[in-house]
C-alpha cells in the first residue's frame, strides 16, 4: 500500500467500481446520519439495534426459498427483500409487545432482538450444512464487506439511501414535532401513528441497505454515533441533522476506503472506528459541550465569580482572602499598593451595579428570569432589553434586599 494508491482511493480515482462503492457508502452514512438523529431525538435508538438483529432470519430465509425455488440465492434484492420483511416484522413485534403488554419498550426490544437474531443464527446453521455450503456468503451481511459489492449495488444502495434523505427532507416539519412534543401533534389532529412509521420505515430502509456495507450488527452505530457526536456541537436541530449528515458521510466515505484498499477488513468495523474516533473528537474538542470548552467555561466563570467578590471588597475596604486573586488583580492592572486603580473601581462599580440590578430583577420579575444567563456575572444591559434595566434603576432601594 503506497501513499498514491491511497490517495487515489481517498479522491475516489481509484477506478469506477471502488469510486462508486466509496461514494454509495458515504451516501449511506449521510442518510443513516440524518434518520438516526430523528431516533436519537424520539428515544428510539435502541430499536435500531433490534431492527438490525431481527433481519438476519430475513437474510436467511431469503436464500433457503430462493434456492429452494431455482432462484440465485446469493442476490441482493432477494436478500435485502427478506432482510427489509423480517426487519419490519420486528418493529412490528416491538410495538405489539409495547401497548398490548405491561412490559415496557426496553424489555420488548430485548425480547425481540434476541429471539430474531437468535433464529437467524440457527438458520445460518443449517445453510452451512447445504450443498450450498459455507453459508454461501452470508456472513458479509453480519460484518459488512464492501469489496464483496458490485457497482449496481453501490449504485442501487446509493440511490436507496439519498431516497430516504429526500423523504426526511420533505418531512422535516412532521419529523420536528414529533420528535419533540408529539402530544401537541396528536391534539392538533397530525397523524403521529403514520408519521412514527414512516420513521420506522426509513429507519428500516437504512438498515436494510446498510447490511451489506456495515453488517447488522455494527449498523446501529452508523445510525447512533454520529448524531450523539453531533450533539456536541450544536442544539439546534438542522444544524444537529447537517452536522450529523456530515460525520456520518465521512465515516463512510474513509471506512469505505480503508476497506477497499485492504480487501480482508472489515467494513463496518473500519466506518464503527472512524466514527468512533469522530466521537471522541466530538467529545473532547466540541466549542458547545466539549469536555475542554465546557471546563474552560467553568472555570472563566470561577474566576469571573472570584474577582467580582474581590473587587466589591476592596471597595468597601476589605483586601482579597486569596493572594493569587491580588496577583491576579494587579496583572490585570486594577490593583496597585492593596488599593484599587482607577480602572479597578470602575470595575467594582460596575459589578456592583450589574448584581443590584440582578436581583431586583430576580424579585420583580421572577417569571421572566432567563435561563442560559449567569446572574450578577453576566452584564445585565446586555441580557435584558434597554428599557426593563431602566426601569429596574428606577425602582426605589429598599425595594431591593
């Protein structure tokens, strides 16, 4: 492997078959990204993982009755399409377990994935004892392998999956509400059954067309990682959605390409670790809710709190309790000789005004207190509308504790 044969493959110029099978893998972590979020956001991440069990006695089953009837075992179609019922076959059974029992949903995809993934395994079972022999290839569907594809089924899975993400698009106002309060829906008369299985539906359209590539069972990665690490960055939902559509595109856009330049790997392993280590990242690094940007936050806010305590005392005569605060105080050039600076009394008026002001407006208007604002840290002209902090500097001081 030299860097120029990897190069090429990255660019998607290491010839037409293994560029579209890159470019059809990459559209399927797009669509996966996009759809995921959606189940991320309804809960429902763990069904997943049960509808990608639950097609392996699908893919089975397929390739008995085919063979059984003269037919080609081994095509994709034929196999998705037992793949795509036995997985709607589990949802199904999920939902039934879920309202007509006392289980709850968490004990219903248990049931459910293990008693379909279960049979599917046994049936694999009996394959491999066939004339057929070795399973006839099946096992690329439970590790995914893109070098076993062609470039009409990279072309077809492609195809499936920008179809789903039209259809997220087109629903993006359906899939919103539902996600975040489908009881308003319900009473405004939306169809939320229809719409809850037509998520389900593209849910299992991915999956579907996922096995191949990522296996079923790494996919339920493909369809959570992403959107959990998009979570990180953002949370707003569209720029949740592109983001995650982003992240899961390069996840299988480089899986893809590692598995074509080393043939015997995995693919779904290689996409589960790309977007695992973009998860990380995420993590770590995210400038919204990152580990690192989170801790500097607090700890600016620490400080924040800290000097605005010493400089309040200072200006009632009462010198800082920490010497680092006064270190700290006269790099920042508001501290000289233990007595404040020009700048510094300034400093300490100010703050003392913006924590005046605070808490008259946390007494007068407690209903209206905003909720992303650090109280007496934050500036208050800048949070509050000009007219309200006029009229919280009207108010008389002994109103004020």
């Amino acid at each position: 492997m030299i860097p120029d044969e990897i190069l090429a493959t990255l660019t998607l110029r290491a010839g037409f078959n293994s560029a579209v099978v890159v470019a059809g893998t990459a559209c399927l972590g797009v669509a996966a990204g996009v759809i995921g979020s959606f189940m991320l956001l309804r809960k429902r991440a763990m069904v997943s993982d049960a509808l990608s069990h639950a097609t392996l006695p699908g893919i089975a089953l397929a390739f008995l009755i085919a063979t059984a009837l003269g037919m080609e075992g081994r095509s994709l179609p034929v196999l998705l399409a037992g793949a795509l019922f036995s997985g709607v076959l589990g949802v199904l059974a999920i939902q039934a377990i879920s309202r007509f029992t006392r289980l709850p949903e968490d004990a219903a995809i248990g049931a459910v994935l293990s008693v379909f993934f279960g049979v599917g395994v046994v049936l694999l079972s009996h394959i491999q004892t066939l004339a057929t022999g070795n399973q006839a290839g099946l096992k690329t569907f439970i590790l995914g392998q893109t070098a076993a594809m062609n470039r009409n089924e990279a072309m077809a899975i492609a195809g499936l999956a920008l179809a789903a993400l039209a259809a997220c698009v087109l629903l993006f106002k359906e899939f919103r509400l539902l996600c975040f309060d489908p009881g308003f829906a319900a009473g405004q008369g939306w169809p939320t059954v229809r719409i809850d299985l037509t998520l389900m539906g593209l849910t299992t359209l991915v999956t579907v067309i996922g096995l191949q590539t990522v296996g079923l069972i790494l996919i339920i990665a493909l369809l959570i990682v992403p959107p959990a690490a998009a979570r990180f960055w953002t949370e707003k939902l569209w720029a949740m959605l592109v983001i995650a559509a982003v992240l899961g595109g390069i996840s299988g856009w480089l899986g893809a390409s590692l598995s074509a330049l080393v043939p015997r790997l995995p693919a779904g392993a290689v996409i589960v670790l790309v977007a695992g280590s973009l998860f990380l990242f995420s993590f770590l690094f995210a400038p919204a809710r990152g580990v690192v940007a989170t801790a500097w936050r607090q700890a600016r806010l620490r400080l924040a709190y800290a000097e605005q305590a010493a400089l309040t005392g200072l200006l009632h005569g009462r010198p800082p309790a920490s010497g680092g605060m006064d270190t700290w105080l006269r790099v920042r050039g508001m501290v000289r000789d233990s007595a404040l600076t020009a700048r510094g009394r300034d400093a300490a008026r100010s703050s003392e005004r913006n924590r005046r002001l605070w808490e008259r407006f946390l007494i007068h208007y407690p209903t209206l207190v905003p909720g992303r604002a650090n109280w007496g840290i934050d500036p208050i002209d800048r949070v509050l509308p000009r007219d309200l902090v006029l009229e919280l500097e009207s108010l008389p001081e002994q109103l004020s504790p």
